[in-house]
C-alpha cells in the first residue's frame, strides 16, 4: 500500500531547500512512497490544494532555517495557519519529523526543532527522531562524516552565510538529510 510523506518547508536563501529536496529525494527512493514538497509560500491560500495534500499524507516532515535561534517567520505564519486543523484535531496519529539549516555550525538549531517538535505535539502527531549516529566527534571524524553536526531530534544542515545554495550546505549534510528521507519512509510504513 502507497504510502504519502509531505515535505513542507520555508527556505528564504534556497539552502533550506536543498535540504528539503534531498530528504523528498531519499524518501522517494521507496517505490511505495509517494513524496509532496510544498513550500509554505504555497499554504498561504488556506483554500489551496496543498493543504488537502497535507491532510491526504501519512507523515509531515516540516522544515526552516533557524534564524536568531528560531523558525522563520514563514515557517511559523504557517504553523498558525493550521490551527484550523488543530481545533478538528486533522493530524491526530499522523507521523512528523523535522529539519534545519543555520549559518553558524550551533545557530541554535535545536531549539528550532524543538520548536517543531512541539507543533507536532500540540497537532497530536507522533514524532520521527533522526536516527542516525553523530559523527566528526572523534579524532578519526571530520565535516565528511554523516550527521556531521551530532542532531537527534531531526536532521540540520549548516551553510556558509556568504555562499548561495550552489555551495552550501555541504554534501555530508545533503547526504544525512537523504539518510532521514529514507527512515522516513520506513517509519510510514512500519506505522501506519
């Protein structure tokens, strides 16, 4: 049985979306996967179609860069535009997983997951942890490594301020956050 996972993202740099289309990318490596990428610039219309896609999915991974230690306010403008869903409790035991992308290596990511995790939570959602080892924490370890950063509670990403997406975030990154689009996809299936 097909199974539905939505990226839903606000990238102000483009750096957040290349890591929102390379968890799309692992997540769909599932043929039994169908995967939606939706930026919330295509959720500000609360008629839009994109808003059924998310009620339709069987997991919501939500996405932002973390700016001044926060979601964007993008990221957040859309979660208070499903509190529509929240009153009719639309999400209740759907599965949620969440990313980010700073300039700074820390930029205060986790509380930008936490930020999402606690959506999630008050939305009734089961949330989808990493589930990957850190890596570069080790002499033997360097910036190459999977999960270079060392994140649990979702996958981050870190981009140079002064480079465009062409250049940032780096590959490892890129490669942890295809690693999460796949448990992803497993997750949806093992639970729903």
């Amino acid at each position: 049985m097909e199974k539905t996972v939505s990226v839903v993202y606000h990238s102000g740099y483009g750096h957040t979306q290349k890591q929102a289309e390379a968890i799309a990318a692992g997540a769909g490596e599932d043929t039994s996967t169908k995967v939606n990428l939706i930026s919330v610039d295509d959720l500000k219309d609360p008629e839009s179609a994109s808003w059924t896609m998310l009620d339709e999915s069987d997991a919501l991974v939500f996405g932002s860069p973390t700016y001044m230690g926060s979601v964007s306010a993008d990221l957040k403008a859309f979660m208070e535009l499903s509190s529509g869903r929240w009153q009719e409790m639309k999400w209740v035991g759907k599965l949620a997983a969440g990313f980010t992308n700073s300039g700074s290596q820390n930029g205060d990511k986790q509380n930008s997951l936490i930020q999402i995790l606690t959506f999630a939570a008050q939305h009734g959602m089961l949330w989808i942890n990493l589930g990957q080892m850190p890596g570069n924490n080790s002499s033997a370890g360097s910036v190459e490594d999977m999960n270079r950063l060392g994140a649990s509670l979702g996958a981050m990403a870190q981009s140079d301020v002064d480079v465009g997406p062409d250049d940032g975030p780096i590959k490892s990154d890129l490669e942890t956050a295809k690693e999460f689009g796949r448990h992803i996809a497993q997750c949806a299936k093992r639970w729903n």
